[in-house]
C-alpha cells in the first residue's frame, strides 16, 4: 500500500514538473515575439497650401498676356500685387504695362517682357502705377510712356517697403536642387507665392493633363515661360512625390499644376517677396496670411 501511494505521489510530481516545463516553454515563445499592434487605423496628414483662396478674398483675379512675350512681367506684378494686399494696401490693380516699360528704362532696350531682376529694379526705380492709368495693350509699342499723372501715382509704391527674395537665380541649363524645391514650399507655407521661369515646350507641344503639364524631353522645350506658383500639394502618385499649383498668364489667366520633377528639371529662376516691417501693418497678420 505504501509503494502505491509512493508511485502515486512521483507521478504527480511528474506530472507538475511537464506542465510547468510547458508554461515555460510557452512564456519564452510568447516573450519572444513582438507584441501586435493594436489595428488602429492611421490618417497621414498631407503637406500641401494653396494661396489660391487669399487671391480671390482680395480681388486678384488671374489676367491673360494675349500674344506677346510678357509672361514675366504678369508673374512679378502679381506677386507685388499680393505682397501689398497682405500689408493692407489693397487698391486698384497694378499696371502691367507700366513695369514692362519701366524695366525697359532699367536696361535701356526697348523689347517686350523682361526678367525678374531687371523688373525688380524697375518697381524699386519707378513704383507702379494703377491699371487705369496704363492699360494693358494687345500689342507691344516700344514709343509708349505713361503719362506724367501715371509717374506720380507710381511713386508711393517704389517706397512700400517690399523686398525680393532670391530662391534660384537664373540657370536654364538645370533645374532646382533639392534645398531649393524645399524654399519654394517654406515660402508658400509662410504664405508667400513664389515667381518661377521655366524651360517650356515649344509652342504647339504642351500637353495638360488633369491641369498638369507633362515633362517633355529637353530638345522639345524653349526658354521659357514665367508663372506664379501659389500653392503645392504632396502626392506620391505624381513624379517626384507632388505638384505645384501655378498662376498662368498664358493659359487663358487659368490656373494649373507642374509637378516637383518638372521644377527639378526645368526651373530657370525664382524668387518671392514680402514686406520688410514697416510700420501700417501687423507682421502676424502677414505671417498668417489675413
């Protein structure tokens, strides 16, 4: 009876000593293994701004430049134009053909259109005077000259306290380095729509898609083409990971988008400007955008 319940008593202990073997075993496995995650679903919130919303509050309607070459000259104007609303100046619009004439006393050549640095000289030489006083002419003609009443309304606003910022200067044999695509959109989070000059496809081979301009090869494009960008959105779908959206004088004063692989490979130059702080105006108001 004795060596019974001996037996008894070892088979039980065995019996604990494999179940604890298997507890064991089963807590490494399961210390092993990364714990799941819990099946939370996750938004990934999108870069993107669009200035677009701000140019409509402000009555800065997108203007066409017709045949002539002066997509420049619509591009800084609208940008000056933006500048000022955001400093409160809100007035009439800008005479196009004012700073077209302007830059052409700047650098002493009568043509139509000009680059951003020659027309940033010209607003800091001469101001800009309202669209009234020098309306836009469906043809270039060189012997123009705004009237003495257009030079002294132009006055006031070569000293509006406005600055140029340089982001690329121009090189149209390569586009924006990968610091210079990241200023471009800094600026457009700040609020701050930025000129762009382009390689462009020669005429008759543009090709929109969507709003978006296809990349073409490098034989099949012209210099160039200035736009205003106004606004960026990242898309992974698109190449180089998003597009810009653009302000284009030439498309009918309609708006489209080129993606980042295009500023990478075809940006000339760019630039965008802001006020300095003068007084009249609230650098959180501008900061924001209001």
């Amino acid at each position: 009876m004795m060596h019974e319940a001996a037996r008894t008593v070892v088979h039980l202990c065995l019996l604990c000593l494999v179940a604890l073997g298997v507890s064991l075993v089963t807590s490494d496995k399961a210390a092993a293994e990364p714990a799941k995650p819990a099946d939370v679903k996750k938004t990934e919130k999108v870069d993107s701004r669009d200035l677009r919303p701000f140019f409509k509050r402000w009555g800065l309607k997108a203007r066409a430049q017709g045949d002539r070459d002066t997509c420049s000259v619509f591009t800084m104007t609208g940008a000056i134009e933006y500048a000022l609303a955001k400093q409160g100046r809100r007035g009439p619009r800008l005479s196009i053909e004012f700073l077209n004439w302007a830059s052409n006393q700047v650098t002493k050549i009568p043509e139509d259109g000009s680059y951003f640095s020659d027309l940033w000289k010209a607003f800091e030489k001469y101001g800009a005077c309202p669209e009234a006083a020098m309306p836009y002419q469906s043809k270039f003609d060189p012997k123009l000259r705004p009237s003495d009443k257009a030079l002294d309304d132009a006055k006031p606003l070569h000293k509006a306290g406005l600055r140029m910022h340089w982001i690329k200067r121009w090189d149209p044999t390569k586009g924006a380095n990968r610091r210079q695509l990241e200023e471009i959109k800094r600026a457009l989070r700040k609020g701050w729509p930025v000129c762009g000059g382009f390689l462009w496809p020669k005429k008759g081979l543009d090709q929109w898609t969507d709003g978006i301009l296809k990349i073409l090869p490098r034989e099949q494009m012209r210099d160039g083409h200035s736009v205003l960008l106004v606004g960026f959105r990242d898309d992974p779908k698109q190449p180089g990971g998003g597009v810009f959206l653009i302000r284009n004088s030439s498309k009918g004063a309609g708006d489209g988008a080129l993606t980042y692989e295009y500023i990478r490979t075809y940006l000339n130059d760019a630039v965008w400007i802001e006020p300095t702080g003068r007084p009249g105006f609230r650098r959180k108001e501008v900061a924001s955008g209001k």
